[in-house]
C-alpha cells in the first residue's frame, strides 16, 4: 500500500489531476457508480485535490427494541464509534461516512468532530453522504470537507452507527474502507485499487491531451476542428 500511494503521489505531482480526468477514464473502462451524488459539495478546505484510501463509517436509522420492556442503549453509545478511536492516525486516508440515500436532515458530523478527525488524527478530507453543522467551525478547516448542506439537527437518537471499517453507501455508490477515493471542486470519486494505477495512467494522458487543445483554443484555432483532428474533448 505504501509504494502504491507513493506511485499516486508522484502521479499527481506530475500533473495537475482532476476528478473530471478520472471519470473519463472510467466511463472508458465501463465502470458506472463511481462518482458521490453532486450534491455533496465542498464545505471547507482548499480546493485544490485531495486523495486517500477510504475509512468508512456506516449509519442506520435507529428502530425500536425486540422487547418494548428493553431499555434502550442511551444516544451516546448508538453513535460514539462515528469517531473511529480504532483509528490514530488517519494520514493517507479519508473518512467517508454514509447512511445509504443522503441524509439531508441530520448531521454526520459537526465542528468538534470535523475538527478532531481532520486535525488530530489527521485525515486528509471527510466526505459525508448527508449533512454536517456548526457552519461557523466546519469552514475554518484547513482540508476538505465533503457534505450535501449543513442542518443544525444531529443524528444522534434517530440513526446510529453500524459499522465502521468496513463499508457504506452513499446514494448507489457503495464505498469499501481500503477504495481509493478522489475529490476536488468538481466532485467525488471512488475507485476499487485493483484498477487505481490503469485508471491514473490513463487519467495522464488524457490531462496532457486537453492542456493541449486548451492550448490551441487559446491560441485561437476553432474548437470544432481540434477536436475533429484527435477525436477528444
């Protein structure tokens, strides 16, 4: 894992990668259900891209006991694990949580939360299938933060956490913990490792191809006959 992400380090060093790239590459290799609702936009963070491997957190809506005599576990305990402590250093990773369709009217996470995940135990990015609040804390962050709006509602007594580690959904992209996961102003993308390094590659190339015909349409040829000429826009 280490060489791969230095491979994916250097790749983006090389050239200025966008998400837009990537989902052209995997629209070529067929690959559908790879790119988060575009609702989910940034919130904070510069914009510039962000990448790592995921670490998933899933959320379900709460529902009632088997036995209406069973105490309940109090909120607290439903939702605590959202805060991953099995995880100490987040460096080279990103924290994606999901509940399966957006959750618009509750919050995933909020400011004390984005602010311990990004800035103790390092994440590089948290992205949200749903809402977060404390809009005041959440937009001084320093890296991004993933979310469909903020809500001052929290989840906690209406979901709880599932499973962490393992996998989520977000709208009809299921994220793996251990899938790649790409996001930039333009969206975010997921993609399986098996086929990272075809899909950087190939990502390259189609960059360099378009920092050319953008060079030429600056250079004032008509568009229509660059791209008649290479067959690519």
């Amino acid at each position: 894992m280490t060489e791969t992400r230095d491979i994916v380090a250097n790749t983006i060093g090389d050239v200025e990668l966008s998400t837009c790239a990537l989902v052209d590459v995997l629209d070529g290799l067929g690959v559908t259900s790879a790119v988060l609702p575009g609702t989910l936009q940034q919130r904070a963070g510069r914009p510039a891209l962000a990448y790592g491997t995921a670490y998933t957190v899933s959320w379900v809506e709460v529902r009632k006991q088997a036995s209406i005599h069973q105490p309940a576990p109090s909120t607290w305990q439903q939702v605590r694990d959202f805060l991953v402590p099995e995880v100490t250093d987040g460096a080279g990773r990103i924290y994606v949580g999901g509940a399966g369709e957006l959750l618009t009217h509750a919050a995933l996470a909020g400011g004390m939360s984005v602010t311990y995940l990004l800035e103790q135990v390092g994440f590089e990015a948290i992205v949200l299938g749903g809402a977060v609040r404390d809009r005041a804390v959440v937009e001084t962050a320093e890296r991004p933060v993933i979310a469909s709006n903020f809500t001052p509602t929290d989840t906690q007594g209406a979901y709880r956490v599932a499973a962490t580690g393992t996998e989520c959904r977000i709208g009809d992209v299921r994220v793996v913990t251990g899938d790649w996961v790409f996001t930039d102003g333009n969206g975010t993308v997921v993609i399986k490792d098996e086929i990272l390094l075809e899909v950087l590659t190939k990502a390259v190339a189609v960059e360099n191809a378009e920092a050319r015909i953008l060079a030429q349409v600056r250079a004032g040829r008509p568009l229509h006959e660059i791209v008649d000429e290479g067959g690519q826009i």
